[in-house]
C-alpha cells in the first residue's frame, strides 16, 4: 500500500519523505484530523515507504500488510471465550483487522466494531496490547531496517496502558518510528502529546476528492462534483453519500410530503405522515431529523443565490427552488429548534407518534411566519 492510494494529500506526503531525505526523522508522529482525511492511509503508505528496501520479497509482503516489522495496535473488546483474566491484545482480532485493512484504509470505527461483531460495546487499549507491543519492539528488525508500530486511535487507550506507552515513546528500541493515528488527541496524555511530533491532515482537496470518485467509483463528473460538495473533504463521507442514495431518496420524499402537508393545512394527512415516521426505529428518526436539518440550512441558503453556499443532490435543488422561499429569517432559528427538540425527545424515548405529530403541528405555523 503506496502513497498512490492516498487521495490527495500531496504536500503532507512531500514533507513527510523531506524529513527521511534530510535525516530528521521522529521516532514518534502523530497524525490528527477529521475523519475521512486519510490518516490511516498516510501512516500505512509512509510506513511502507520506510520499510522498503527495494526487494521484491520485502514489496510482495508490504503489498498484503504482512511485513514483520510493522506492527498494528488498535481498540479490542473482550470475548466471551476469553478468560477472566486475559487483556484482550490486537493479535487477538488479527485475522478481522487484515481483512478490513485489504479493503481500503479508509474506515471508520463503526466499520471496525462491526466487523469485530462488536456494535454495542466499548473498544479500547488495554495494558496487555502495552506489554505485547514492548515485546514485539525489543525484537532486531527482521529485515535490517527501521521497525515501524502504528497506533490506530491511541486516545482510546486506558491508563495503565497510555503509562506504559509513555515509557516505550520515551525510551525507544533502536530504529523504530511510532506513527499514532489520532482523532481526538485532547483526551491523550499531555506527557504522551510533548513526546510526540504532532501532524495536523487537513481535509481533502476538493479536486482531489472529486478526480478519486470518477476514477475510482466511475462516477460522472456532475454527480462526482456534487458529491465532492456534499463531503466536504471526507472521503468516508463521499463513499456514505454513494451508498445511501435510495435512504437520501426516501428522506426527501419525506421532507416534500411534510412541507406540502403543512403548507396546505392538511391535519388529517399530517397525522398520517406522523404515523409513518413513528413506525421508523429511534436511528432512523433521528437521521431523518438530521437530514431535515440539513434541508432547512440549505434551503435558506439557497436564497441567496450563490451555487457555492448550497450543497444538494439535483433532486434536493429542484424541491428549493420554489420551496426555498418559504425558510426565511423569521422562522429558520425556530425551525431548527423544533428540529432539535424532536431529536432530543426521541433520544430519550418519547412517544414517536406524539413528537411528530407536534412536529406537524407546529410545522404549520413556522411555514408562514414572515
């Protein structure tokens, strides 16, 4: 896995193979960004770009990730099969990891605990993943060269363990490169943080973005484009915005259905529609709500009449613009209040039918606020 699988991010690639070039390499970098920048990636490339000494047996095992001088450390859960007094270590998941990995390094932490089948528990780095790494790291590199140990999400670590890590960072093996991969570093060690050489990645290029939807997903150029607007530098959030087309759909058939209801003052119908909308589970309320909120932000925009302020589909756009008009000054903030209040109560278990059915009502009366 090379640097031509990262999307974008050319600048962050050149500086990172300036500082092999000039002999200033860390022994410990830590990348921090949004989610879907290509971190992982980066790290992955620049991993393998340390570790290729230019055979072909060293290129075909970097190729499938299974080079023995890089290490993977990543969150864990405990298994029902383990022992009461095993810490669960990334060997353990091995097999899960790898096979996530060769599809792409771009993924995300639900990806990762489903494919763990993990959804509804908490992953993190025990102290046994610390141990298991010292004794990995005091080991001579297999090939001769650097030995590189990539953390994936080190703020997920537990005390005991980010202690531990702490004293490997300060007191390295010879030749190894740490390289974190780190979402939210404020909730790090502050001694981990001053030990390390922070990299912030910044979000993908738009150009970018768009150039690896048309080459890479065969996406049209009008389609890659408004994708590429919508993600707004995420590539995780370009490939969501791929895959969830026909629920996209529906929401807004959803949202059309609601605004005509209420704009005509149709009680009846609007108690229908609340009904559907209480027959969704809790999730899907509450990303339709989320997507309503999306629609009453970019139909208010859309007022102003300015194509780079707007982020929609074609089908959202031809809804706005005669709709749009009706989302004014007066009534947005209300609006996205009554929309957040929904989310709030559903999160807490309220009676679906209740919350939109008020959700209807109060509809009515926000559409001709001027």
């Amino acid at each position: 896995m090379w640097f031509e699988s990262v999307i974008g991010q050319k600048e962050l690639q050149e500086r990172l193979m300036q500082m092999v070039s000039e002999n200033r390499l860390p022994h410990a970098l830590m990348l921090c960004g949004p989610q879907g920048a290509g971190k992982m990636a980066i790290a992955i490339a620049f991993a393998c770009r340390l570790l290729d000494d230019g055979r072909t047996s060293s290129r075909a095992m970097l190729e499938k990730l299974e080079h023995p001088d890089l290490h993977f450390t990543y969150p864990t859960i405990k298994l029902p099969s383990m022992s009461s007094d095993h810490k669960p270590v990334s060997d353990d998941f091995a097999k899960e990891w790898h096979e996530l990995m060769m599809e792409g390094p771009y993924f995300t932490m639900d990806q990762w605990m489903k494919a763990i089948g993990a959804e509804n528990q908490q992953a993190i780095i025990t102290a046994g993943e610390s141990d298991d790494l010292v004794r990995k790291l005091s080991l001579k590199s297999s090939q001769g060269g650097y030995k590189v140990s990539i953390v994936w999400l080190p703020e997920r670590m537990n005390i005991e363990c980010a202690n531990k890590l702490l004293k490997l960072i300060e007191e390295p093996p010879l030749q190894t490169v740490f390289i974190m991969v780190c979402e939210e570093p404020e909730k790090l060690l502050e001694t981990i943080r001053s030990r390390v050489q922070r990299i912030d990645v910044k979000k993908i290029d738009d150009a970018s973005l768009e150039h690896a939807l048309i080459e890479r997903r065969g996406v049209s150029e009008d389609a890659a484009h408004r994708i590429t607007r919508l993600a707004n530098g995420s590539w995780l959030k370009a490939l969501e915005e791929l895959q969830v087309g026909s629920e996209n759909e529906q929401f807004l058939d959803l949202f059309i259905s609601l605004m005509r209801l209420a704009y005509q003052r149709k009680i009846k119908d609007l108690r229908k529609w609340s009904e559907v909308m209480a027959g969704f589970g809790r999730e899907k309320q509450k990303r339709w709500l989320t997507y309503f909120l999306r629609m009453i932000r970019e139909n208010f925009m859309y007022n102003f009449q300015n194509g780079e302020l707007t982020y929609m589909t074609q089908k959202e756009e031809d809804f706005a613009r005669n709709f749009a008009r009706f989302v004014n000054e007066s009534n947005v903030f209300p609006i996205s209040d009554l929309a957040n209040k929904a989310i709030r109560d559903i999160g807490q278990n309220a009676n679906g039918k209740i919350v939109f059915f008020d959700f209807c009502l109060q509809m009515i009366v926000l559409l001709i606020t001027k």
